[in-house]
C-alpha cells in the first residue's frame, strides 16, 4: 500500500506530497502525523503541495483538520507551495481554508514555523518573568 | 454537437479514482485545455466520482471530447450509478448540505467549477450527473 512519508527535522515534521491522492491514502496521512507530532513533541508541521494538481473538498477537508488537530496538541501547520491554478480552484469550489497558515514554498514556511515558535518562547518567557516580579 | 472520442471507465474502488483522473488529464491535454480550466475540471471530476464511490457504491464515467463548432470544443463527462438517488435535487445543490459527514460542497462545488453542469435522479434508481467544460471558457 502506497504511504506518504514524514520526515522529522528537529522540531519541525515535514511531508512533501508527491504522489496522487486518494482519500484512504489522505486519511492515513492525517493519522500518521497527529501520531508523530505525539512521539516526538513536534512543534511544528510543514506541509508541501506543490506537486498537487487538484485539492478538492475533501482533501482540503483533511488540510484543514490536520491544521486543528496539530494545534491542539501545541504545533503549528503550514501549507506551502499551493499550485495558483489549485487556489482558484478551491476558492470557487467554495472552500474555506480555516486555521491552515500558508506560505509561497519551503523556505518561507521554515521562516514562518521559525517565527511562530519564537513568539510562543516569547509569550511564554514574558510571563514568567511577570511572575516573579510580582 | 460532435463527439471526436468515448471511454466509458467503471468505477468501484478507490484506486479507480486515481486511473480516471489520469485519463481525463490526458482528454484536456490532447486538446489542449488551459491549466485553470483543467485543474477546475479534475476538481469537479474528483467530487463527483467520490459521491459516486460514497452513496452508490461505484459506477461507470462515459468520458468524451466534444466539438459543438470549429471554435468551441471541450470535455464532458457523465457520471452514472445504480445508487439509492437523490430526493430532493434542489436541496442537495445547496451549499453544505449534507446527508454524510462532509461539508456538503460537493456538488454545488462542481457546478461552479464546469460550464454546464445537469443532473437527474430517481429515487431507488440512481443518478446521472453531466458536466462539460470548455477548452476556453
């Protein structure tokens, strides 16, 4: 059976799709990266599409899951590289994309989850310092 | 109306989906369809042939290019099931609604994405869903 592999890079989980999607195989995918993210206390998730010709509703149903169930165990997801052709697709198919950040390719997504976890360290350092002082 | 070629391809499996895909992607490319309009095709292609899969357990996709006159040539298909159809047509083209666990945008999502887009259905019988898209258009 095909899968889809995730690579792990220090804090990071990093799948590149470069197969055609069929459900079941979306389906695992998104099962195998919340499991990840659990093993390995991932903070962040990016994933590239740029090899994917079409997102339809239910693909870009399981981006978009991937996207809550990533944030709820404390890592952020990132979709990048979306083909323009892919995006006046899923706009007029009517999809909302809600909760998935995105970026134009793989650099600046690893420049977005690089920020994102900065400003987490920042809050979080922040208010322990406020702590103490009080 | 001229049809240049027909295929008819049986679905009933998942794997299916991926072969069908292939072969419309080789329809609009043989006469040479634009990237948008063959992306917004293999969308509409792919939420139809799901519901298929999903509510009649398979069917069968005619696939056709066809010419209306030198200038306008395009791709339809028709989607065909012996599936539980539809009861109210006008309900189910409305945006997300559902009788699944999906966000119900299927198939007014594939009627904004093609030119001309027909379905009929009878309850108990099945349904058949048309879709042509334009090479231009």
């Amino acid at each position: 059976m095909d899968k889809i592999p995730i690579l792990k890079m220090g804090e990071y989980l990093l799948v590149t799709i470069q197969i055609d999607l069929y459900d079941r195989l979306a389906l695992n995918l998104e099962n195998d990266l919340v499991n990840m993210i659990s093993k390995y206390s991932s903070k962040g998730v990016l994933i590239d599409i740029s090899a994917v010709n079409i997102v339809d509703s239910f693909m870009g149903r399981i981006l978009g899951n991937i996207a809550q169930m990533s944030k709820i165990l404390d890592a952020h997801t990132v979709v990048v590289g979306m083909q323009p052709a892919v995006a006046i697709t899923l706009i007029e198919l009517g999809l909302p994309m809600n909760g998935v950040h995105t970026a134009l390719n793989v650099e600046k997504g690893m420049d977005l989850l690089q920020k994102k976890l900065l400003f987490d360290t920042e809050v979080i350092t922040e208010e322990e310092e406020d702590g103490s002082t009080e | 109306m001229v049809v240049l070629n027909k295929e008819i391809i049986n679905i009933e499996r998942e794997q299916d989906v991926v072969f069908f895909r292939n072969r419309v992607n080789d329809y609009a490319d043989k006469i040479k369809m634009g990237l948008v309009n063959k992306t917004k095709l293999l969308t509409a292609a792919s939420e139809l042939v799901r519901n298929m899969l999903n509510y009649a357990k398979g069917g069968k996709v005619q696939c056709e290019i066809i010419s209306v006159s030198t200038l306008q040539t395009g791709i339809r298909l028709i989607f065909i099931d012996r599936g539980p159809g539809i009861d109210d047509i006008s309900k189910a083209m409305q945006d997300g609604y559902t009788t699944g666990k999906t966000l119900g945008l299927g198939l007014p999502g594939a009627r904004r994405l093609v030119n001309i887009f027909d379905i009929k259905s009878q309850p108990g019988v099945g349904t058949t869903v048309t879709i042509t898209k334009w090479k231009n258009g």
